[in-house]
C-alpha cells in the first residue's frame, strides 16, 4: 500500500510547524524521516495517523484522498503506528492490550478472547515472535513489549506502519532483531515510515532517506550518503559526528561509592551493594538498559533517594546524610534525567533558571534581595558562552527548544566551582547539532581534572566519551570494563550476560 502527504501545512500561531510537505511512501519500502528536534517530524506523524489535522493538505492512500480525523480514521485506513513511549497498559496481559479498544463480546456481554487469540498466535508466528497472549505486559524485557506494539498496529490490517524512535530504549541485540523484524515486514509487503535520531540505523535499514529542516522537506537521500552528510543536512552546516577525546593522565579519587544500597518504601532492592569509583580527568559511563537501577544511584548520590545505605565520599567527606543544597554546595553538577521535570522551572525566566542553585549567592543576592541587574548581566553572559537561542532572558524556559533547554541546564550546573559532574542522559532526545555541543561541554570537564559520571542508554555516546565503563544490570554492577570493549560485548553485558 502507498501513503502520500501534499502539501501538509499545520501552524501553532505564529508556528508554522509543517509547511507545504510533499511525501511518499511506495508499496513495500521503509521510508526513513530525519530532522532536529522541532523540525516538523512528530507533528507531520501525528497528522497522518489522526492525532492533529492539518490545516491544509491532503493525504492519499492508494491514489485515493482519505479523511483523517482520528486514529480510528488511520487505522481503517490501513495506517498503523509504534509511538516512541509505548501506549500499552502494565497491568493488563498481552492480549488485553492488543483487543483494547477492538473488544468484541458474546449475546451476554462476555468478551470473546478466542478468535483474537487465535489470530494473535498466527501472526506472532508468522513473523517469529515468541509471544505468551498471557504475560503481563510490565513482567515483559522492553524489547518484547515493542513487539507486542507492532503486532497491535498488525493485527488490525496495518499496511503502513510508522515507527517513532523505535530502538531509543533497546540493546544493541534488541536493535539488530527489530531491524531483521522491520526487513521482513518490508519483504511481505508492508511500507514502513522509520523516524530516529541514529543515522546508523537509518543507513542500515532505509530505501530512501528524506531529511527535514524547519519544517519543510530540504533533502531526498540515498541510504549511501554518509552519516557526516547526512547530519549536515539535517542541520544546515558540518557536525562532528565523532568528539575528538584526547588521552591525558588521570588523577586521585574524586568519588568513592562502596557498599551502596537503595530501596523503595517497601524495601525491596533497586540499587544492590555496588561499589565504584571516579577519579579526576576521567569519565565513568554507567551503561544498561532503562530501569535497571541507573536513575536511583544518580538520584542518591544527590540525596534524592530516602531509603539509602552505604558510603559515598567526595574526596573525604561522606556525603550521605547530606541535604540536597549542601551536597551541591560540595561541589557536585547535577544534570537530571529529565530537563523538564527536574532540571528546569518551566514558567520562571532563563535568567532566574540560569541562578538556580546560586541564587542565595553573591552578586545575585543582597540580603532578602535579588539582584535583578546582576541576575541579567549573568544571564548575557551564559546565554553567549552556551549558544543558548532565545528571543530574551526574560522569556520563561519553557519557550526554548529541548536543545537549548538542555543548555540552560549545562550553564548553570558547569558555571560555578566543582569537583564532579553527574550527567543523567545528557543528549536524550536531541538532534545531532545539540548533542554534538554537549559532549563538547561533557569533554572540557574532563580535560579540566574533573571527575564526570555519565549516565547513558546511547551505546555510541558511551563509546565515544568514557575512559571505563560500568554496566549496570538488575541493580547491579555487572562488570567494569575498559572504554575498547566490543560493541557485541558490551550489548551482551547489558542484556544481564556475563562471560
């Protein structure tokens, strides 16, 4: 089946989100769509599967214009879609989700399980999943809830399916059998659109490669440019897509973490007796799979956490036990997980984001009051020194990009004195142009004689920044290795396979 998108234009006010975007994709081909961030791709998506409407625009499937109000409108319509944060119920069993919303009932109101059962079975077979119709979804590894994704959007006649972000949060071995998954669909007849970040995958699965900037469509590209290419295109200049890391001498303890355990309320174990250390001029990357207990050591080396026993020392003071403006005032940069939640105070000024965590400080403060003069004269200088792309200090942060969200953050964590610098994904959902910044930041820490711990499910950002590696599996350290390891060992590792 083919999908074609003319002329889609959608505005938020004064945005002009997708302009005038022609698209196609043919019967049986994967489509791939690259773009920085706010450039149009989700938007664009949503619209085809009847989550927005255009404002103007048509989409044709087969030749034939077609109506999309709603998801139900794509679904009937052949349109399919794997959203990036799966859309799947943790409580409820596999089939359970994938009848949602498709509930069919017998003369007495019974739900009628056998037939989708039946044919939930022969698809997964079809296409060599091992599917339980009965599993839990939340007792599911991530890389067989995808699946269950896929064979939803399948079991009701997707013959385009749209996958957004697809391997953000799957092993390498995940990634290389959902690429094999993808294949085979494509062989038996079914078009893919394919949105990432990774310009590898992109290569490695796309016919055809089209690139969007600013909304509109800049570039049609072949699966043979290379990947330097293709970031330059989707940024409008050269990126380096590789940050140059020099070897210099590393120097004494900065962090030592020795018998730490972190519980929930209830007591059971999320981080299991680990210990580790960092050093100055070095980076440990924590690698692992999501939600295997990398956000709870971050969060108690910041005395986030409550329940926690063991020892963190900074240099020679304990740590734990500390407030968390003391620990910070220690001389740990904290970079959360998640910008918007943790790092930033969304309806507050860049500048006064920019001063957080120094606000108590001089010249910002005189007393009960804040220099609002010297407030502004930091913020210009921040703003410059971080790229930072904003109409005006005064505008809230929650008017910037996540790249530029991100490089608030940065400013005011790297800005004033400190000894280590905790970056929990620290590129997470960023284009090639902010990421390429970042790792910059991270390096010049480094090269500095801090001492950085890197938090991070991107395998190639793991690669390509630290000196050691700590992968972390099921709470706990599986193994530290040297930053040369393979590729194939360190997926295995995060898999939980220890050789």
């Amino acid at each position: 089946m083919s999908l074609e998108l003319i002329g889609i234009t959608k505005r938020f006010g004064e945005l002009v989100a997708n302009d005038a975007i022609d698209l196609k994709v043919g019967d049986g081909e994967i489509l791939a769509i690259l773009g920085e961030n706010g450039a149009g791709k989700s938007t664009l998506m949503n619209i085809v599967y009847g989550l927005l409407r255009p404002d103007s625009g048509e989409i044709k499937v087969d030749g034939k214009v077609v109506a999309i109000t709603e998801p139900n409108d794509a679904l009937a319509s052949g349109i399919g879609m794997v959203h990036q944060h799966f859309m799947l119920i943790p409580v409820f069993t596999v089939l359970e989700n994938i009848i949602l919303g498709h509930e069919e009932t017998s003369q007495f109101g019974k739900l009628n399980l056998t037939q989708a059962r039946e044919k939930l079975l022969s698809l997964a077979a079809n296409f060599g999943f091992e599917i339980d119709p009965d599993a839990i979804i939340e007792d599911l590894p991530v890389g067989v809830q995808q699946r269950v994704e896929i064979l939803k959007a399948l079991m009701y006649d997707a013959k385009v399916l749209i996958l957004d972000e697809p391997t953000a949060v799957l092993t390498p071995q995940e990634t290389d059998e959902l690429i094999e998954v993808i294949k085979r669909l494509r062989t038996q007849g079914t078009s893919i659109i394919f949105i990432s970040h990774k310009l590898r995958e992109v290569k490695a699965l796309a016919d055809r490669i089209t690139v969007i900037r600013r909304g509109k469509v800049v570039a049609t590209a072949d699966p043979s440019a290379s990947q330097e290419e293709l970031a330059s295109l989707m940024v409008g200049r050269p990126v380096n897509l590789v940050p140059d890391k020099t070897s210099h001498e590393i120097g004494e303890k900065v962090l030592e973490v020795s018998g730490l355990t972190v519980s929930d309320p209830t007591g059971r174990a999320l981080v299991s007796n680990i210990s580790f250390d960092v050093r100055a001029g070095e980076i440990l990357a924590v690698a692992g799979v999501q939600g295997n207990g990398q956000s709870e050591l971050a969060q108690a080396l910041l005395n986030l956490e409550d329940h926690v026993n063991g020892s963190i020392k900074l240099g020679t003071q304990e740590v734990v036990g500390l407030s968390v403006r003391h620990t910070l005032d220690a001389g740990i940069a904290y970079i959360p997980e998640s910008r918007e939640l943790d790092g930033l105070i969304s309806s507050f000024s860049i500048a006064d984001n920019l001063i957080l965590d120094t606000h108590r400080e001089k010249p910002y403060s005189r007393g009960i009051l804040i220099s609002d003069s010297a407030v502004e004269s930091d913020a210009e200088v921040k703003v410059k020194e971080f790229d930072i792309r904003a109409l005006s200090i005064s505008d809230p942060a929650s008017s910037l990009s996540g790249g530029n969200k991100q490089k608030v953050v940065l400013a005011r964590e790297l800005s004033r004195p400190l000894k280590l610098l905790v970056a929990c994904q620290p590129t997470r959902g960023l284009d090639v142009g902010s990421i390429e910044f970042v790792h910059e930041r991270i390096l010049a820490e480094r090269d500095a004689g801090r001492a950085v711990l890197l938090f991070s499910t991107e395998l190639d950002e793991v690669l390509a920044l630290a000196d050691r590696i700590a992968v972390m599996y099921a709470g706990k350290i599986l193994e530290i290795v040297d930053a040369q390891v393979t590729r194939e060992k360190l997926g295995l590792l995060m898999a939980g396979i220890s050789q």
